[in-house]
C-alpha cells in the first residue's frame, strides 16, 4: 500500500493522458499543476477560456482526455503551444487503502456546490484540487480580471462538499454568461505522514520566484517519496480593458529533495502591447511518504 503521484502534459493536439502505475489503483485524483493558454504570435479580445478533465481508471492505469479551449468571436483559437500540466495522485493497492478519501471529477456551477462526498471518519486534510472551469461572454470583450477558486466544507465523519466560483470581466460591465467549475476532492482519516501524504496551503503574489518549501515539520523524520504542487485558486487583474495574449497559472519546475519541495509559482497574464496583470494563485503543496 503506497501513495505516489505523476505528472504528465496534455497539449490541443495532444489531449489524452495515461499514468501508468505499479500496482491497482484504488483511489486517484488529478489537478492541474501548471495551465498555459495563449493565442500564439498576437493578442485578442476573449469569448471564452475553458479547462475540463474527463478521467477515468482500469487497473493499475488512470486515464484523461484534457480538453482546453480559448477563443474569441472572429475565429481566433488556442495556439498548439499552450499546455496543462496534470498531477495524477493516487493510492496503491486494491480496496486496501482506508487511510484516504480521494474524489474526482467534481461539478458544478459557480457559487454552488458539488454532491456530497460520503466520509468514513474524522478527516485531517481537506483539500479542494482544481481540475478544471469555464468562462464565458455572450460575444467577445476585452479582460480586466479574471479568476477561479474552489474549496472544501466538511461534516466530520459524514460528508464533504466542494464549492467555488469564477468570473472574468471588462472595464464596461460586461461579465461571464457561462460560469462553470470541476474539483476533486483529497482527505486523510489519519493525522500527520502515517496516512502516507502530507498537504500545505501557500498563495504567492506574480513574481514570487523560486520557492524551497520544507515540510520536515509535517513528515515526522521521514523522507519524501514524490511530491506534486497542484492550484487551488488562481486570481488576475490588468489595471483596464485589455486584450489577452497568454494566461499562465500554477507551479512551473516541480522538484523535490529529502524533505523539500521546490518549484516557481506562475501568476502571469499579459497582452501584446507590454501591459501585464498582477495578482495572485493558491497552491497546495502536497508529499508522499512511507505510510505507517
């Protein structure tokens, strides 16, 4: 019985994602780690930005097909160089592993919840996963913001549900028509690195650079076996109306050593014209270990 996770890259001409593992998966989440949209050589006005995550699992495999849409009213499209970044979490060992609760595929409407998520036991972590949303205008406008956010409300030993909301606007009133969020759920029934993970929230301004994150303090003497750093929120603003040409979100270069996990936040959005939006992403840093 182990937890382990792996990464992997879907792009618009690659979308379909397979994480092979050594042994049955029992429970699996997914979650982006890292979203690069752009339109490619120019910026333009924006209709719509969408990320959605279909998995599913056979076996020792978990399977996804990505699918990543930006496009504006005049036939504008994502470019092939954008990318997503999929952490696969999951738990080995087949109906034998009880020291987690792991849900994915989670869907619902901004400002509303998921269906409850039945819980065996008091939960420890509680973690809301980002695994996908979307935006949408009536007809394409500029961006003055843009966001996504998702969380996790808990019934000790009964239930969980998941919430969240998103939205993008201009300078002018226009806002999303179509509001939509996935999530995935992850929680521990045990205290501390016996469960064999250990999770951390951190936000990080655009800009923060490279971060060195120990979590020593939570593995209880014991060494990491894998690590993934996945978004939780993500929130961008221009100082006006402006045209977008990529939107980048998540933890770029994830690495991790003994007990430290390293990456670099990416809060990025910017247009063609040398204007760049500030803001800020949430992420949740999260390390496997030998269970107990």
């Amino acid at each position: 019985m182990k937890i382990t996770s792996q990464l992997a890259t879907a792009s618009p001409n690659a979308p379909n994602l397979t994480f092979a593992f050594d042994d049955t998966v029992d429970q699996y989440v997914l979650g982006a780690s890292e979203i690069y949209y752009t339109f490619g050589s120019n910026d333009h006005h924006i209709k719509k930005i969408k990320l959605n995550m279909a998995p599913s699992n056979s076996g020792s495999t978990v399977s996804a097909t990505i699918s990543m849409t930006l496009s504006d009213d005049s036939g504008n499209d994502i470019s092939s160089s954008s990318y997503v970044n999929v952490a696969c979490l999951a738990a080995l060992g087949q109906n034998t592993y009880s020291n987690v609760q792991m849900t994915s595929n989670l869907a619902f409407g901004s400002g509303e919840s998921s269906s409850p998520i039945t819980l065996d036991n008091t939960t420890y972590i509680n973690e809301a996963i980002m695994e996908g949303f979307e935006l949408a205008y009536n007809e394409d406008h500029h961006l003055k913001r843009i966001y996504a956010n998702v969380s996790v409300s808990v019934q000790q030993g009964k239930s969980a549900t998941v919430t969240g909301s998103d939205d993008m606007y201009d300078d002018s009133g226009n806002s999303a028509t179509t509001k939509n969020l996935q999530a995935a759920y992850l929680g521990t029934y045990i205290n501390g690195s016996d469960s064999g993970l250990v999770a951390i929230e951190q936000s990080y301004d655009t800009g923060a650079g490279l971060q060195n994150v120990d979590l020593s303090t939570y593995l209880g003497g014991k060494t990491l076996t894998g690590a993934a750093v996945i978004l939780k929120s993500y929130d961008l603003s221009f100082s006006g109306d402006h045209h977008m040409k990529y939107l980048k979100v998540g933890a770029d270069t994830v690495a991790f050593d003994g007990s430290t996990v390293s990456f670099t936040p990416m809060a990025e959005m910017k247009d063609d014209s040398s204007h760049s939006a500030s803001g800020s992403v949430t992420l949740i840093i999260i390390g496997t270990c030998d269970p107990n």
